[in-house]
C-alpha cells in the first residue's frame, strides 16, 4: 500500500534523523550506504527493492541493498540507474515498462525512483535506487524527501 503525502513525509523524517544519528562519524560510504539501505527499505512499506548502485571505474555496481537479488552491473545512461547517473538528476518512473531501455531486473518492478548521491565535489559517486510492484508508487515528496536525505550524505564520507 503506498502511503499518502503526510504520512510520507513522516516516515521519512523519522529515518532521517535515524540516519543522521548512525551517519554521525561514520566516515566509510560503504557502512553509510548500508544504514540508508535498511532505514529507507523500512520506512517505505511500498518498496521491495531499496539500495544503491555504486560507480566504479564505467560500470554501476550493486550494492549494498536490500531486497531480491538485482542486476550486478549497469553501463553509463543505460536503464533508470544508468539515466541518473548520466544526467546527475532524479529519475521518477511510474511505469517502468514506458521507460526507454528499461532494465528489468526483477519482472515486478512496475514503477522506481532512482536518486544521485554525489560526493562533497559534487560528482555522483552512486544512484540510490527503490522499486516498487505498484505503478506509480513514487512522486514529488519522494523525489524532495530522497534528495535531502542524500543532500547530507557526503558529509564526513570517504
């Protein structure tokens, strides 16, 4: 069931200040990507995929997620992932099967959001990436919610 506006917006200010408090020294982007993995996946009952793709060398690679097992590599521009990568900017995808090039990695994926998370230079260092079996399970308040949660990301991460 994909929760309302306001109850949205709760759930994400509680894994916010979850985050914010496990984030807080943590100075490896892999431990920081972890917490945001398994707080988001909680607070996001509408999601059965939850996790980051990290930018390594050409190549998105998976991990660490939570969820059914995804695709383990993504090309540059390829699918959502590969689009947020490539423009730096948010993809919100209520029907994954309209998108150009979509990537099924899992065949219940019906809508996603895919956000950038950058380092403190600015340059996306991985995309943030939730799927969900319901079309058009995500929207502006994800989009503004996610991004100010990866807003704070770089801070203090290696």
């Amino acid at each position: 069931m994909i929760p309302n506006a306001a109850e949205k917006r709760s759930r994400y200010a509680i894994a916010r200040e979850r985050l914010h408090a496990l984030w807080a020294g943590e100075p490896d982007a892999i431990a920081r990507m972890a917490a945001a993995s398994c707080i988001l996946h909680e607070a996001m009952p509408h999601a059965f995929w939850t996790g980051f793709y990290r930018v390594l060398g050409s190549q998105l690679v998976i991990g660490p997620y939570q969820g059914t097992p995804g695709c383990s590599r993504i090309g540059w521009g390829k699918g959502v992932c590969g689009a947020a990568w490539a423009s730096g900017e948010t993809q919100v995808v209520p029907d994954v099967h309209a998108f150009p090039g979509h990537i099924a990695c899992d065949s219940r994926a019906e809508s996603e959001i895919v956000v950038p998370v950058k380092d403190g230079r600015g340059a996306v260092i991985a995309v943030f990436d939730v799927d969900s079996t319901e079309l058009a399970a995500f929207d502006e308040v994800d989009r503004e919610e996610l991004e100010a949660v990866f807003a704070s990301f770089a801070v203090g991460a290696k």
